[in-house]
C-alpha cells in the first residue's frame, strides 16, 4: 500500500533549478530517500547530502539530475546497475591466487577480475560526472 503518491510533481525555481515530472510512491513502513544537488528542490521529502545516512535510513532513494528523476531504486539495486568488473593479469599463478584472495576476485589462471563495490556517492556521481547520462537514461 502506498502512503505517499507523487504524480507528476513540477516546480520551476527559477535560475535553472527546476523539477519537470517526477513522479514515485513510497509504500507504508518504508524510508525513501531522494538525492539532488543543492537547490534542486527536493526537500519535498526527507533529502540528505550524507550519502552514508540516506544508506542506513531509507528503502529506496530517488535520484534527481536536471530537475529529472533519473533513478528509483534500493541502494543495492543500484550498486547492481553500476558495477565496474576490472581484469588484471599478473605475472604469475601464485601471485594471481593471492590477488584474487585478498580482493574477492575469480582466478582464472594469471587473471583475476574484480569487481569492487561502490559507494552511493560514487553512483551519485556516474548520473553527475558527464553529459552522457542524459534523457535516454531516464526512468
């Protein structure tokens, strides 16, 4: 059951700072937290810029990018969408067995692959550090 419904909610702000659109529910007993740079209009909800605390407190966080929504998910929901798998060779087995035990990696002869998990603020980013992430990857 959903306690709160946001159905195309949109505010002009003014010097750029806008919201055009969003829309999410948040269901009874559940925590969401909503993530946007300052001045994005977002405290419609519980908004922190502690990425940490938004992890611990909240079932889903929204992500706002250019007054969009570009992301509704659980932080780990997330991490899944934004994994980064890194192959290493190395200069011998032995030493491949090592890496791949002291960093969680699959062996695979000199090669081991990782994948390191990120931080919501490292995810955050991805939707910020470029123009790649434009209107084709809204939700």
């Amino acid at each position: 059951m959903n306690t709160i419904s946001i159905e195309h909610l949109g505010r002009d702000y003014g010097e750029g700072k806008e919201i055009f659109d969003i829309s999410f529910h948040v269901k009874q007993g559940e925590v969401f937290g909503f993530l946007g740079p300052n001045g994005a209009g977002k405290t419609i909800l519980m908004s922190s810029h502690i990425f940490e605390e938004v992890e611990r407190t909240c079932d889903r966080i929204g992500i706002i990018r250019k007054g969009k929504m570009v992301a509704v998910d659980s932080a780990s929901a997330l991490r899944e969408r934004h994994i980064c798998t890194y192959t290493v060779t190395l200069e011998s087995e032995a030493a491949a067995q090592a890496f791949a035990r002291d960093f969680s990696g699959m062996q695979n002869g000199r090669q081991v692959t990782v994948k390191p998990r990120q931080s919501l603020e490292e995810i955050f980013m991805n939707y910020y550090g470029d123009e790649k992430n434009d209107e084709s990857d809204l939700i």
